[in-house]
C-alpha cells in the first residue's frame, strides 16, 4: 500500500441505522471489487429527510446543499448520497424528469459539490428493500430463515412495508429495528446481479459505484 493513490468517499445518508450501516455497505463493495485503494468513514454524514429535501437554508441547516458542504469539509475524492423515496417519488409521479427526487437532487448536490463528483441513489421505497433483494445470501449467512422465497422477477420494491418484511423473513424473535439490525444485515448483503432483478434501485446504487469512483479516479489524474 505504500506510495500507492488512496480515494476518500464520503456517504450522506438520512436514517440513524444507515449512518454505521452504508459505510460497511461501500467497504464491502471496495473489497468486492478489489478497490483497495479507496475508503469512506467509519459513521456516516446524517442529514434527516425533511432537512435534505427541503430548499437550502444555510442557516437553518436545510438542504442537500449544507450536507454536501459539510461532507466536502473532509476533503473526500467523492460524495454518495443514499436516502430513502418512502411517498416522495410517489407524490411526484406524474412531474417532469428533472422535478423527480433523484434528478433534483443530484442537480443540487452537483451544484454545491465545487467539482466533486457527488451521485445521489434513491432506495425505493426504503433501504430494507436492498436487505429483500439480497435474501439469498442473507439466508446464507443465517440472518434470514431457510424458508425466504420470492419468485423470479419479483419486485420487492413496489409492495412497500419493507420494514415489516424485513421483520418477517428475520431469524430472530427480536422485531427488526434499524439501528440494531441495519449494520448486520448490511454486512450480509453481496452484490450478485440478480439483486437487481428483485430491486432496480439496488441496481442503480451499484451502476453508481462504479461511475463515482471512475470520476474520483479521473480528477485526481487531472490535478497531477
């Protein structure tokens, strides 16, 4: 590792169990793609959902602006946005492209960035969705039951109440809280291709991956 370029990502998230739950997300992902030279934090920037969403305020700390600007303190190589849709993409069904969630914020994101790449994936409807997905390997790994099954091609997105499914394919007693069982199950999850088959946005967080740390890659031989 000596002499050799290391990258800094910084993740922004809205959920308190994200927070320590993404950061194993992208070290597991750098592992997977044998990026040992890129990094991220052990916790998380968090920035609530109304906050993030809401026009910026600077000083009300409103705004995917202030988040970005308080992730670019850190001097990262590039910034990932992860919240989740819950009814926002549902409400603005029907709005122009750019008027979507993903699309205005990641417009907004990149303006406050200053040049840092800087992607925005929306978890639809919530980020359990990603554990539902996965529930093969999670079954693997003993934090699901042996007797989770979904057909081919199901969309795990689309029913919503993750949460409560999450609850139910758990092998536990214990019902599923995200901030007690989101770093778990999180470090179970694997990035195998059919998980985009059962979740789009799962497949969009990955595409995004690879985008920012080529971007990341790219500026930082631009600046030599």
């Amino acid at each position: 590792m000596t002499g050799r370029t290391r990258y800094l990502i910084i993740p922004i998230v809205e959920g308190d169990g994200e927070k320590d739950a993404v950061p194993i997300l992208l070290k597991n992902w750098f592992k997977f793609r044998r990026f040992f030279n890129f990094h991220t934090t052990d916790e998380a920037v968090f920035a609530p959902q109304s906050a993030m969403i809401a026009p910026y305020d600077a000083e009300r700390e409103n705004g995917i602006e202030h988040y970005v600007r308080r992730a670019r303190a850190a001097r990262p190589d590039a910034i990932l946005v992860i919240l989740d849709s819950d009814k926002e993409c549902i409400q603005r069904r029907g709005k122009p492209a750019d008027q979507q969630l993903g699309p205005e914020l990641t417009r907004r994101a990149q303006a406050a960035a200053d040049g840092i790449p800087v992607e925005v994936v929306v978890a639809n409807r919530e980020y359990e969705a990603w554990f539902l997905a996965g529930y093969r390997r999670l079954k693997q790994r003993g934090v699901f039951h042996t007797q989770v099954k979904f057909r081919d091609g199901y969309d795990v997105e689309e029913p919503g109440g993750s949460k409560r499914k999450v609850s139910e394919c758990m092998a536990t007693t214990k019902p599923y809280s995200p901030t007690a069982h989101q770093p778990q199950l999180t470090a179970a999850l694997g990035f195998g291709s059919y998980m985009a088959g059962y979740s789009p946005s799962y497949g969009k967080l990955l595409s995004r991956l690879e985008r920012i740390t080529q971007q990341a890659r790219r500026n930082r031989r631009a600046r030599r």
